[in-house]
C-alpha cells in the first residue's frame, strides 16, 4: 500500500513539473526585445513576417533596413529622407539603424517618430506600425 502512496505522489509531482517546464514561456512576462546587431534585428523581423529592404542595390545591410508590409525598392528607400519625420512618407514604415556608444537618440531620431531600442538597434518610424512590429516580434521570441 505504501508504495502505492508513494507511486501516486511521485507521479504527481513529476506531472506539476512537467506543466511548469512546458508552460513557463507562458507564466513569465514579456520577452525583452534586444538585438545583438542590426543583421540579428533583420532575421528576426522578417521571420516576424515583415518585408526588410536594404537602401543600396547589392543588398547589403551595413548601416540600417527599411521594415514594411509591402516589398519596396531599394531606390524608393535610399530616397527616403531618414533624418526628418514626415508622418505621410513614413506610414508604415520603420527605419532600423546600429546604434552605437556615441550615437544619441537626439540626433538619430526625428522628433515626432515612434522609436524602440532594442540592444543595439534602433528603430524609429510610424509609431503604429513600432506597435504593430513589438507584438509579432514579443511572438517569435517567446517561441
């Protein structure tokens, strides 16, 4: 009898912890967002399924991406004034850029502009869209 007691309570106490193991993502808050480098930020954007499109034709992603729902060409982005806010030119859009020890957000980011900086990337633009982008990206970081 006793080691039928025991069997039970073993077996109980193995079950709570398997719950907790397979649903701890869910019990803790939210993810922080904190990418290492704008090449990490650029992979896990788009795995959040937004379009990011570098600013020069070979693709490369040196400095900053553009983030938006809709491929655009790399000419319309690299035409794109990043250095002033104008909410009609930036709907939808959000400009990712490294950030560095000496860059200030001041001089990064236009006044008006939604912006995030998450570890060592900046990203500023349509402050609905940032919105929008923080809950897909929180999603494919919990996973």
């Amino acid at each position: 009898m006793k080691w039928k007691v025991r069997a039970l309570g073993a077996a109980v106490v193995l079950g709570v912890a398997v719950a907790i193991s397979i649903f701890e993502h869910r019990l803790a808050g939210d993810p922080v967002i904190a990418f290492g480098n704008i090449h990490e930020a650029f992979a896990s954007v788009e795995a959040a399924g937004f379009c990011c499109t570098a600013d020069n034709p070979d693709r490369r992603i040196d400095i900053g991406f553009l983030v938006s729902r809709d491929e655009l060409h790399w000419q319309e982005i690299a035409l794109m004034c990043k250095g002033t806010f104008s909410a009609s030119e930036w709907k939808r859009k959000v400009w990712f850029t490294r950030r560095t020890i000496s860059s200030r957000l001041q001089d990064v980011v236009s006044e008006g502009a939604g912006v995030r900086v998450w570890g060592n990337v900046i990203a500023f633009g349509d402050a609905d869209f940032l919105d929008e982008m923080e809950r897909a990206l929180k999603k494919v970081w919990r996973v």
